[in-house]
C-alpha cells in the first residue's frame, strides 16, 4: 500500500510539473522587483495547500503530501520556471524554507519543542509519569473520568496553545493509557482545549495576538474588544460543551468510534503507525514518584508565565495584562522552559534519582522523539509560505470586502466561512487575525453598531479557530499529536467530524445572531450563545442515542 501512495504522489509531481511548465512556462531570466505570478491573488493561490490537504487525507502520507503542496506552489509561483522554482522553495525571502528556519519565532518553537522532549523524556527516565499514572488510576477510577481530567487540565493550561498541547499530553498519556482511551481520543481532547481555550483566555498568547491585530490608529481598544467577543465565540464554547457531552454520552461518532472501539479492546492506536518508537517505554528507575512529574510541571507553568511577561516588558513597569499583549510567546516560552530544564535537573540530582550521565542520555532522546513534529511544522510553514507569495491574503481581503454592504446581516457568517477556509487552507489561525479582523473593522468604520462588530469579530476568532482545528498543515494540530504520541494523519481524520459538526452549530449561532442584530436591539444578540449552545447539546444527545442503538 506505501509503494502505491509514494507511486501516486510521484505521479501527482510529474504531472503538476509538466502541466504547469508548459501552460505557464516563462524562459529567461526574471526581474523579482517587478515579477508577479499569473496567479497572483487569484483562487489559483489556495491552490497548494488544498493539493497537500487532499493527498494527506487520501495517501495517509503527510509528509510527502507537505512536500507536493510546497512543490505545486513554488511552480505556480514561478510560473513554470524551473529554476526560480527551486530558489523560490528554499531561498525566497518571504516564503522559502531556509528563510522560515532561519525566522526567530519559528526557531524558538523548534526549540521549545525540543527542550519538552527532553523534560518529558527526564519525567520517564525516573519514573515521575509511570508514578503519576499510577497515583492517577486510584482516584480516576473510569475512562469517563480520565477524558473529563483531560479536559480540566487543558482548560487550566491556557497560557498558550503550544505549551498547552505538549503538557497535557505529557501528563496526561499514562492517565488516558491506563483507562484505554485511544490515542486519537487523547489527541482530540488536548487539541479541543488548546486553541479553543486561548482564544477565550484573557491572559494569553492569543488575547495578544488577537489585540495587536486591530489595525493602529482604529477608534477600538483591542483588548476591551477582545472581552467583548468572548461570549459570541461561538465555535471554542461549543467545542468545549462538546467533549463534555460527547464523554458523559459515550457518543463518539465517525473515524473515533472505531479508534475508541479498539482502545476498549487493547489497541490504542488501531493502525499500525508508532510515530515515537519507544518513547512510551517503561521507566528504567522504580524510585520515580508524583512528585517527580508534578513539580517540573508546575514550574514550567510559572516560567513560562514569567517568561512570556519578562519578554513584554512587566520587569520594566508594564502592567501585567499589557506585558501579556506585547509578550513574545516564543522567546518567553524559550527562556521558561530553559530555566525549568535546569532546574528539574537539580531536582532529580538532589532527589538521588538521576545521574549526571543519565540526564545526558535524555537529551538526544528527546530530541529524537520529536523529529517528527519538527518535520512536520517546517513543512507546514514552508507551505504556508508559498500561499502568502501567490498573495491568498489578498484574495480573501477581496472576497470579504465584497460581503459587506447589503449582506450586513449574514456579514457573520460569511466572515466565519472565510476565516475557516483561510485558517484550513494556510493553517494558521493568527495569520488569519492579521488578514481579517483589519477588513472587518474596516467593513464597520460606516457608523454601524459596536455591537456588530464584535459579533463579526467574534466569528472572525472562530472561524480562524475551527479552520485551525481542521487543518493537517495547522502548527497546533501537530503539536496535539506530538503531545498525544499519535499519528498525525489518524488525529486529523478522527477530529475533523467532530470540528465540522461544531463548525455547523457555530454557523446556525452565527446566523441568528446576525439576524438578531440586524433587525432588532443589537445588545439582544447574546440571546444566540444559549441558543446555540442547546442546538450543540441535542445534537449531541441524538448522536448518543443512535450510538446505543447501533451498539
């Protein structure tokens, strides 16, 4: 079946090539300071990551189906020259891998995700994660229970989603292995309150991402805004009643009944794809304790809480909720976690549980365990960057600014449609703030009402979040499965029924409060949040039931 896939892609790639090279050939040098591609802010510039999308959920290869989605677009780009093609997917000062290695936030990442390789690999190596699983299976005595923990923790983690995902999946995974909850399961439920939770989190990565995102110079005081959209995001609300109502019901439906079906019968991961080898294994000290994992986890909350507000400039006289809006997640998290590393190694040295030898040994195995995601994300940017160099962002500005006037009152959910595309398409839901929540202001500079706006915003954020959540290519949806230990391509498969369904309630939610805005009182609008929070809830309840009853 692999030899087919790659077969199947080697084709994809020839035909693009051939296809392309002779419709749009250009020969000759190119001048870059006066070049435009033909399908520049065209349709034509989604066209790349849908391509990779398309062959990730067909093929189940996601790297290779990456690297055709980075190919397709450095052609189209280069409009069949062949050799700016190739300067263009790893030179290009916008786009090009090199260039996104080489950008200090995405690196920080990089290295934050490597040095919680190491910390998880530590937490194994004495016992700190066999200890807590075993501590958590005499007080979370029920599958229902490990899910709903799951859950609990992901929401109090709601700094950032990064950090969010690798440490619930780190805490959580023996919990969730013991009560045989699959591992796409455990993957969905960190992933559900990653973004879902930031983008309602007043202290967070995302409130400052959301913030500086209204355009300078506006009327709106972005953070007051920020607050303001909270009860009108829609898509994060319902997703986190969803996981509640879907535990409680036993209602898993589409790929994850399967997945949880054979969790229930011994197999956590029902293909045969074990994406980190042996990082499960069993600790090799029987001396490990809850302490062990509970106290390296709680310091890397406060360091990197302290992290991320040294970054914007709390130590210098920032209040602590302008530090959080001008933070630099990256850095912060960076420097917090360096900081919880050095100290955890204290911990175990003084503790007599780990040598000086044995912490070395964890540190190329935790680097090891995440190649995988750190593959993945430098693809997914590098895809990402091809769709900004056949300028997407400019399309959509164009196709959302054509909504406005006389469709005012479905202006919510076209807006929500657009930014979950978007978010889909580049996989990047902060990406898709700078692009539409400027236009949406923009839209409402008329003397329209303040309270359109944030519903308009509101379906903005949440459309961005749910098209996040669905995406292969989304830089969350890699880390939930890194912080899982799941495949990749079983994580997205398995979450995507659940994220559309919350996709169509959120839209229901979206059209009634527009509605409800439009025509009457527009402070009457959050009369939509119940609404649609009921429609979540039979939803879900009939799902139940059809469940039992096929069962």
């Amino acid at each position: 079946m692999k030899k087919k896939n790659l077969l199947f892609l080697f084709c994809v790639v020839v035909i693009l090539a051939i296809f392309i090279a002779i419709t749009l050939n250009t020969p000759g040098s190119v001048d870059l300071e006066t070049y435009t591609p033909k399908v520049y802010s065209t349709i034509g510039a989604l066209l790349p990551p849908i391509i990779a999308i398309v062959l990730a959920l067909i093929t189940k290869e996601v790297y290779s189906s990456l690297f055709v989605g980075i190919i397709a677009g450095a052609l189209l780009y280069s409009n069949g020259n062949l050799e700016l093609m190739l300067n263009t997917m790893l030179y290009n000062g916008d786009g090009g891998m090199i260039y996104k290695l080489a950008d200090s936030w995405n690196v920080g990442i990089l290295v934050f995700l490597v040095i919680l390789g190491i910390m998880v690999a530590l937490m194994n190596k004495v016992g700190g994660s066999a200890a807590f699983g075993q501590w958590a299976s005499t007080h979370i005595k029920t599958r229902v229970g490990a899910q709903l923990a799951t859950m609990a923790l992901g929401v109090l983690v709601f700094v950032d989603d990064y950090f969010n995902c690798l440490t619930v999946g780190s805490v959580m995974r023996p919990v969730t292995d013991r009560h045989q909850v699959s591992r796409s399961k455990l993957a969905y439920l960190i992933d559900a309150t990653a973004a879902p939770v930031c983008i309602i989190a007043p202290v967070s990565s995302w409130a400052a991402a959301v913030t500086s995102s209204v355009p300078e110079g506006s009327d709106i005081n972005g953070f007051s805004m920020f607050l303001k959209t909270i009860p009108y995001n829609f898509y994060a609300l319902s997703t986190l009643l969803m996981i509640i109502l879907i535990t409680v019901f036993k209602a898993d439906f589409g790929l994850m009944k399967k997945h949880e079906k054979n969790a229930i019968n011994g197999d956590l991961f029902t293909t045969a794809a074990r994406p980190y080898g042996d990082a499960d294994a069993e600790p090799t000290t029987p001396h490990g304790k809850v302490i062990d994992l509970v106290f390296p986890v709680v310091v890397l909350i406060v360091c990197c809480v302290i992290g991320m507000i040294y970054t914007g400039g709390f130590f210098e006289g920032e209040s602590f909720i302008n530090a959080f809006s001008n933070a630099d997640a990256s850095m912060g998290l960076v420097l917090g976690s360096i900081v919880t590393l050095l100290i955890t190694f204290c911990f175990y040295m003084t503790r007599g549980v780990m040598s000086f030898k044995e912490f070395t040994e964890c540190i190329p195995e935790g680097f090891k365990a995440m190649v995988a995601p750190i593959l993945i994300l430098t693809l997914a940017w590098t895809l990402s960057g091809m769709t900004g160099l056949l300028g997407a962002k400019f399309y959509i500005h164009d196709l959302v600014a054509g909504s406005a006037g006389a469709l005012n009152m479905f202006l919510p959910c076209i807006i929500f449609i657009v930014a979950l595309f978007l978010a889909f398409s580049t996989g990047t839901s902060w990406g898709t703030f700078a692009i539409l929540i400027p236009i949406v202001c923009h839209v409402f500079e008329d003397g329209s009402t303040y309270e359109m706006l944030v519903i308009s915003i509101a379906a903005c954020l949440s459309g961005a979040v749910c098209g996040d959540h669905c995406s292969p290519i989304s830089d969350t949806t890699i880390m939930a499965s890194a912080g899982a230990h799941c495949d990749h391509v079983n994580h997205v498969s398995t979450q995507l029924p659940y994220a559309i369904t919350a996709a169509v309630v959120s839209f229901i939610g979206y059209l009634i409060a527009g509605t409800i805005g439009y025509f009457a009182d527009s402070s009457l609008a959050l009369i939509a949040l119940p609404i649609t929070l009921v429609i979540m809830f039979i939803t879900i309840f009939v799902i139940g039931r059809r469940a039992k009853t096929e069962a």
